[in-house]
C-alpha cells in the first residue's frame, strides 16, 4: 500500500513539473519572448544597474511583478525572475534597437518599446516603471533618449 501511495505522489508531482515547464514555454512562445532572445541575448554579464520585481509586458502578456530590468551602456536588460527563467533567457536590447511612443488606453499609460531587428515585438511599461527606470539611464549612452525623452 505505501508502495502505491508513493507512486502517486511521484506521478503527480511529475506532472505538474511538466506542466510548468510546459506552461512557460508556452509563455516564451506566445509573447515573444524566445524570438527576441534569439537576437538579443544576453552573452556574459550585464554592466548596469538593476531594478528587480518589475512589471511590463511584451506584447501584451504581462508579466507582474516578475521582471528584473536595467540599463547600461549595452542597453536595456530584461530578466524575469528565477520561477520563470525556464525558456525566458536574459536579454539585452541595444538603446539603438528601441523606438518609443507614449500610450494610454483605458486602464493604463506609459512607455511602449518597439524592437528593432525583430519582427512584432512590442515592450510595455507604465508610467511608474518607467520613472524608476529613468534614473539608472546615461544621457551620454548613445540611444538612451528612447526612455528619457519622454518624461
């Protein structure tokens, strides 16, 4: 009986490992996640400064509260937190690779990010991440305007 009983409890516990996985390879796929890792992950370590437990979303699949960002020369770094690093590799977007525009819909305002280089992926930030961000931002980091332009 014991036997049995700890067999299910490793079935169970398998499953809902692989569901997890599942579910953030899901998430990688669908927000874009793994095609701008593709262009623009990160190689070595980041030399910026960090803000952790962030929110933004990429294109529109939010991720609250899970986001570490930064800035540094190199440009913008995007990690989210350990429980979603499974297919969520770092990246580093260069300043030069960023176009911004100012949004507000019904719900929120802020700064949107549309990366160059690669197709369809937009980066969203509210009004209060991006005044955090913008302190950690060089004014002399070719690019860099992107976020401090639109104070």
């Amino acid at each position: 009986m014991i036997k049995l009983i700890v067999f299910g409890v490793i079935v169970v516990l398998s499953s809902v490992a692989i569901m997890l996985i599942y579910m953030c390879k899901m998430a990688s796929d669908r927000s874009g996640w793994s095609r701008l890792a593709k262009r623009h992950g990160l190689r070595g370590n980041f030399d910026g400064k960090r803000l952790r437990l962030q929110t933004g979303s990429l294109n529109y699949f939010a991720f609250h509260r899970v986001l570490n960002l930064g800035a540094g020369p190199s440009g913008l770094y995007l990690c989210p937190a350990f429980h979603l690093r499974p297919f969520h590799p770092p990246v580093v977007i260069p300043w030069g690779d960023l176009k911004g525009h100012r949004f507000a819909d019904s719900h929120h305002a802020g700064l949107a990010l549309e990366v160059g280089g690669v197709d369809d992926i937009e980066l969203r930030f509210s009004e209060e991440t991006v005044d955090r961000l913008r302190p950690l931002v060089d004014p002399s980091w070719t690019g860099a305007a992107v976020l401090l332009d639109t104070a």
